[in-house]
C-alpha cells in the first residue's frame, strides 16, 4: 500500500515538475508571497494602519518580481540600487501630488526613462520597473509630504523583506535552477516516452488525439531543451561542462523525437511525412492495423518501449547491481544488427531507435551524474561508454565562437523606439484617463505600459490588450464575488490577495489572460481593505483598460511603427539564415570537412525558431479575420519546424564523424549542401526584397545523386541511410517554403526526381 502510494505521489510530482520546468514559476509565485507576508507581519508588529500595508505589499511585490538576474550577487546589487530609486519615485509622487501637469508629465518622462533603460539588459530593466511601480503604488494610496516619513519606512520594510525571502527563504541561484530543469527535463522526456507507447497501439479513432498529445510533449520537451541551454554557462562549473551538457541534451531531444517519428512510421501504410509531427490538426497518415493486433515482434517491441520508459524515470544510482542495468544492456544491443527481431525493415527500425534512445538516456546520466558502474556492462555498452569518451574530448577541446550583435542606434533601437511609442501612448491614456476619472486615471497608463512588455509588433500589442481586456472583464466579475464574501474581515482580504498574487505569477508565463483575471481580482480585494470599493470602481476599471489598450494601439500604429508583417518577415529571414549556416556546416563536415560547434548553431536556430513562432501569433490568433493567412503561417512555421529537426539530426550525426567507427565522411555530399544552401538564399532573398531574380532548384533524389540507391549502405537503419533521409526532407522542406512565399521553383535538373526514402 505504501509503495502504491508513494508511486502514485511520484507520478503525481513528475507530471508537476514537467508542466513547470525547473519550478520556475512555483519559485517565483512562493518568492513573492513570501515577501508580501512577511512585509504584512513586520508592519502589523509596527501597529501601522491599512493603507502603509497595501503600499508596503505592493513595494514588496515589485521588488521581487522586477529583478530578473540570474547571478546572486547581481541580484542583491540591484536590489540595493532599487531602494533609493523606490524611495526617489515616491518622493516626487508626493511632491506633484497637487501639481496636476507638473506630475502628469514627470510620469510621462518615467514611463520613458523606464522602457529606455531596458536597453542596459536586466539590471536597467529592473530599475526601470521598480522606479514606474512605486510612483504607481504612490498613485494608488494617494502619498503626499506629511506621509513620507511613513512610506519611506515601508519601503524599506518591504525591500528588506525582500530580500530575506530572496536570498535566504526562497533562494534561486543558476545551479540549483539548472538542476530542476534536468529533472524537468527526464519528466517531460518520460512524458513523450509515454505518449509514444500509446500511439503504437492507438486505434484509428483514437489516433488524432495521441497526434495532438505526442505534438505537444514533443514542443515541451524542446522548450526545457531550450531553457537547459539558456542557462548552462551560469549553472555548471565550467564550459566544458556547459558544452557537455548540452550536447547530451540534445542528443536525447533528437532520439527521443526520432524514435516518435519512427512508430508513426510502423503505424502508417506508407512512410509518414515528418511535417505531421509538426502542424496541428495535420492529416492522419493511412494507418495500418493496431499494433495491439501485430506479431510476437511487436509484443517484444511493447515491452522495450515500457524499459525504456523505466530507465527514464529511475536514477542513474538505480543502476548499480541491479536488473535495470541488465535492461540498458538490452536495449543498447539494438545498435547492433544482429541484436534485432524478426520483423519488417519499420518495425526494425523502430528497435534501432530504441537502442539510440537507451544510448542518449545513457549519455545524459554520465553528463550529469558522473562515472558510474560498469561490472555489468555487454560489449554493446562498453562500445556506447568509448564514443562518449571519444566525443567528450572533441567537446571539452572546442571552443565556440559567437556572432556580432546587430549594430542598431539612434531610433533603429528597439528599446528607443519602444519608449517613444509608450510615452506618446501614456500621454494619450492621461488625457483620456481624466475624463474618464479625475482620480482613477493611472489604470489606463498601467495599461498602455504593460501591453508594451515583451512586444515588438503591432500585432502583438493588438493580441496583448485584447487578453488584458478579456481578463479584466472576468476578474472584474470575481472581484465583484469576493468582496461580497470579504466584507470587513481584514486578514481575510489580505489571505485572498496573496492567493490571487501567487495565481498571477504562476499563470504569467502561461496564460496572459489569466493573469489579467488574478489581477483585478486582487484590485477588488484591495479597494475593500482601503475602504473605497465599489462596483462602478471595478466598471471604470475596464473602461479604463480598454482605453489604455486602444491608447496603446493608437501609439504603435503612428509612432516609429513596426508592422507585424515587417516583423515576422526579419525573424523569418534570420531563421533562414541560421537553417542555411547549421546544414551547410553539417554537410561540409560530413563530406570531409574541418569541425566546428554544430550544436552551438543548432540552438541559434532553435532560438530564432522560438522568436519567429511568437512573432506569428498575432497572425494564427483566433480572433485573426484572415483564415487563409492564418493556416498558411501555421503551415509555413511547422515547415520551418521539420526543417529545423532534420538539421538538428544531421548537426548530431556530423558531429561524431572525427571519433565515430561507423561513421565515415563522404565528399559526395557536398553538391547536396549546395544547393540546399543556394536555395535557402535565394528565398531569404525574396523575403528581405533584396532580389527578385533566380528559382529554387528543385532537384532529384538525394540519393539517385549519390548514385547509391538499392546498395548494402542505403538499407533502412543505417547511418547513411539516415544522413541521406535528413538531406532529402531538408531538401523538400526548403521547396515547400518556397512555395507559400511565391518564390518561383523550377523543375528537376540531371534527372528524374523521387524520395530518398
């Protein structure tokens, strides 16, 4: 019963850690509960009343969440430089108390100064928010001279605590982050694990549903990929062991996506296309029976995806002595062809990647985990622990080069442009403000401010009031409930405000909308603690919002503008380029050529990929007019996903070229590469209106161009046989982004065309 409950408790943790990677969010919301109470306990010790508390837990909440800073010690340098800009912003709040256009356009020049200073990266940032809040926190509880003295105290209350919580209660350093990322990581790969044992013996009713879960945990698993990566060279104790890392990383990202694509294929009639694990709501391949109605081969196959499955959740110490080992041996030995069931050449390739699958399970422990036993180890396994060893060198004695920063000044500038847009915006939400409300007026400025958060189109800022909106209009609607629940008990109040404060930053990086909710249903809560509530308060206050939204808007679309359609066609010409850089580099080095930091290219693109796909979301909204458009940018983006896949497998097979046995350099394709490359920059080209001249190529098979088809190399599984697979759907891949973007394809030259697969 106990170990029942305590494999149910387990599961349960997995499932959490894996929706949030690295606890990221539970930290964030516990660090900023925790400032607000303990602030609220020290200011009750104090005796002061209801409004210094509201204000201290807000001072409190916006020096916890505003400093963003991975490095402790730059987080309490920070922290220390936030307290006198606190206490400068609250000053001048209560001096131009009176002075209506004194104050009004001193808040205008902070609002600019704050998104200027955005420039000088996370400490800038921070300041820059710290100094906008607080005057916002004067607005609210109306500062004035006479209650200085106070408000300075609770500053300082509020900063200290702050930083008890911080650096002592709820402490986050990169090392102790980066180590729940990997756990996160093993959950959502096990996740994915498990997704793909369900497809192998889904029925035809079920099949788009376990699709749309396999696509989903197969983007969570590259999105805790992308976060490892994002913070390697802080967490881990040098670079060598960043590059290690991150290698392992994506060695097992790429098995664990390949292995799903691999069963996709033994389910379908005919080889399933690779885009189908990229776009949503994708057709359903032609399926063949259920697997649960297959051969021995398949029961036998069944079993090892369970296994591997096991090796995944269990920890490496779980290794030492036990069966578990002998189940890794099992599953390493599919790397050899003689190791394989009687079965068809898909099946057996769905055994092959297993084996790779055990394989990178096996390198992720020994990145992470160091030297383990090797008493039990098959000569499969010892084969696996030499290629790490061989690769683990080449790692250790590569050095990666970084690319220059774009050189943007004067109003080019993303954080110049940006401040002239919310500062002309803020103007325009003051003067509508005060009509709207004499005293009430900042909501409409907090509004225009935070839809300019983290956008850099129109349409994103269109898409980010339009949440606010929604949001507030249901909180408004909450807050309406629980004031009437609340009535005059005080701490009661306070309770709901602090669970309204931990929803609002656990579902911020889900769900801006929701955030929005948690927001002015804490607003609701808050009016009731300072006496002032009522329900044409929480009106205005969706007036006010849709009005600092349209402000918002308005101000994008006039000043220094920059169209979503401008937008998405720079990242898109960027992604382009980084595709183009990681196949060409991975091809010259599998023809023969010297070797460079593929992966380091590979995670460019990934994070180019990552910025063009929120860029699009504007266009693939629902609320987007434009259907046609819309399905063609999700078409567009999943290509663009499958390609980046395909050049992410063949970044990892170039790499272990220099040290592999099994894997030799082939001078062939290097035409492929080519023309690949020649395609990609002509399409770049078009994109960017530099030229309008030139076609892609759409050229013959891969492998009709190696002259190998119906050879011993080119049989399914083999490494060529996969290097040629990844060139041809690259190959296709760039054709078919051609082609929603009107750049004109001509036909096959040298022969007649077909699939390398």
């Amino acid at each position: 019963m106990r170990a029942a409950i305590r494999r149910a408790r387990t599961r349960t943790w997995d499932r959490f850690a894996a929706s949030d990677p690295g606890l990221l969010r539970l930290k964030a919301g516990l660090r900023t509960v925790g400032a607000i109470v303990l602030t609220l306990v020290a200011l009750a010790l104090l005796h002061t009343g209801v409004t210094l508390m509201v204000a201290g837990a807000m001072a409190a909440m916006v020096a916890t969440f505003a400093i963003r800073e991975k490095e402790v010690r730059g987080q309490a340098i920070t922290l220390a430089l936030g307290l006198p800009v606190a206490l400068t912003a609250m000053s001048l709040a209560a001096l131009l108390h009176t002075q209506v256009i004194a104050g009004d356009t001193f808040f205008v020049l902070l609002i600019f100064g704050a998104v200027y200073a955005r420039r000088f990266g996370d400490r800038g940032t921070a300041l820059g928010l710290i100094g906008f809040q607080v005057y916002f926190v004067s607005l609210f509880v109306r500062a004035t001279v006479p209650t200085l003295p106070e408000l300075y105290l609770t500053l300082g209350i509020a900063f200290a605590c702050s930083a008890v919580v911080r650096f002592a209660v709820v402490p986050q350093t990169p090392q102790r982050t980066l180590g729940r990322l990997r756990e996160a990581f093993r959950a959502r790969l096990a996740q994915l694990l498990a997704t793909q044992l369900e497809l192998l013996d889904a029925g035809p009713d079920e099949l788009d549903k376990v699709l749309d879960d396999l696509r989903r945990h197969t983007a969570r698993l590259h999105e805790a990929a992308l976060m490892i990566q994002g913070l390697l060279e802080e967490g881990t104790r040098d670079a060598a062991a960043a590059g290690l890392i991150q290698r392992r990383v994506a060695d097992a990202e790429i098995a664990a996506e390949r292995l799903g694509m691999l069963i996709l294929n033994a389910r379908s009639a005919e080889r399933a296309d690779t885009l189908t694990m990229h776009l949503p709501h994708a057709p359903v391949p032609a399926t063949a029976t259920p697997a649960r109605t297959e051969d021995d081969a398949t029961a036998t196959l069944r079993r090892d995806l369970n296994s591997l499955l096991l090796l995944v959740a269990r920890g490496a110490s779980d290794d030492r002595g036990t069966a578990l080992a002998h189940v890794r041996n099992r599953l390493l030995g599919y790397r050899d062809e003689d190791n394989l069931p009687r079965a068809s050449s898909v099946v057996q390739d769905v055994f092959r990647g297993v084996g790779e699958a055990a394989r990178s399970v096996l390198g992720l422990r020994l990145a992470l985990d160091g030297p383990q036993d090797e008493s039990d180890d098959t000569p499969a396994t010892t084969r696996s622990r030499e290629e790490f060893d061989a690769e683990d060198l080449a790692i250790v004695g590569a050095e990666e080069t970084e690319e220059p920063e774009e050189d943007r000044t004067g109003l080019q500038r993303p954080t110049t442009r940006a401040a002239f847009q919310v500062a002309v915006g803020s103007t325009l939400a003051i003067i509508g403000g005060e009509f709207l409300s004499s005293q009430r007026w900042y909501w409409a400025v907090l509004t225009c401010w935070v839809v300019f958060l983290n956008t850099a189109s129109t349409g994103e800022i269109l898409v980010k009031g339009y949440r606010r909106l929604v949001g507030t209009v249901l909180g408004v609607v909450a807050g309406v409930a629980l004031a009437g629940v609340v009535g005059n008990h005080t701490w009661t109040a306070f309770a709901l405000v602090l669970l309204c404060i931990f929803g609002m930053w656990f579902s911020a990086p889900v769900s801006y909308a929701l955030m929005s909710f948690f927001v002015t249903a804490m607003l609701g809560l808050l009016y009731t603690l300072l006496n002032t509530y009522s329900l044409s308060v929480l009106v205005l206050r969706i007036e006010e919002t849709a009005l600092g939204a349209a402000c918002g808007i308005i101000a994008a679309m006039l000043v220094l503008p920059v169209h979503t359609d401008r937008r998405t066609d720079e990242l898109l010409g960027t992604v382009l380029v980084r595709l183009r850089d990681v196949v060409s580099a991975a091809v010259e080095q599998l023809s023969g050529g010297p070797a460079v930091d593929l992966l380091g290219k590979a995670r460019d693109l990934d994070t180019a990929l990552d910025e063009l796909r929120a860029s699009t979301q504007p266009l693939t909204h629902p609320i987007t007019p434009l259907r046609v458009r819309r399905q063609t940018v999700r078409y567009l983006v999943a290509l663009l996903e499958t390609s980046a896949y395909h050049a992410r497998s063949l970044a990892a097979t170039a790499e272990l070229v220099p040290y592999s046995k099994t894997i030799a350099a082939d001078p062939r394709l290097a035409g492929a590469g080519r023309r690949i490359a020649h395609n990609i920059d002509l399409i770049v080209a078009r994109v960017l209106e530099e030229t309008t001249e030139g076609e892609v190529e759409s050229g013959v098979s891969i492998a009709a161009m190696l002259d190998a088809a119906g050879s011993e190399a080119l049989r399914s599984g083999t490494v060529t046989f996969r290097v040629l697979r990844h060139l041809q759907r690259l190959d296709e891949g760039v054709v078919g982004i051609a082609r929603p973007l009107d750049v004109p394809v001509a036909g096959p030259k040298g022969g007649k065309g077909g699939k390398a697969a």
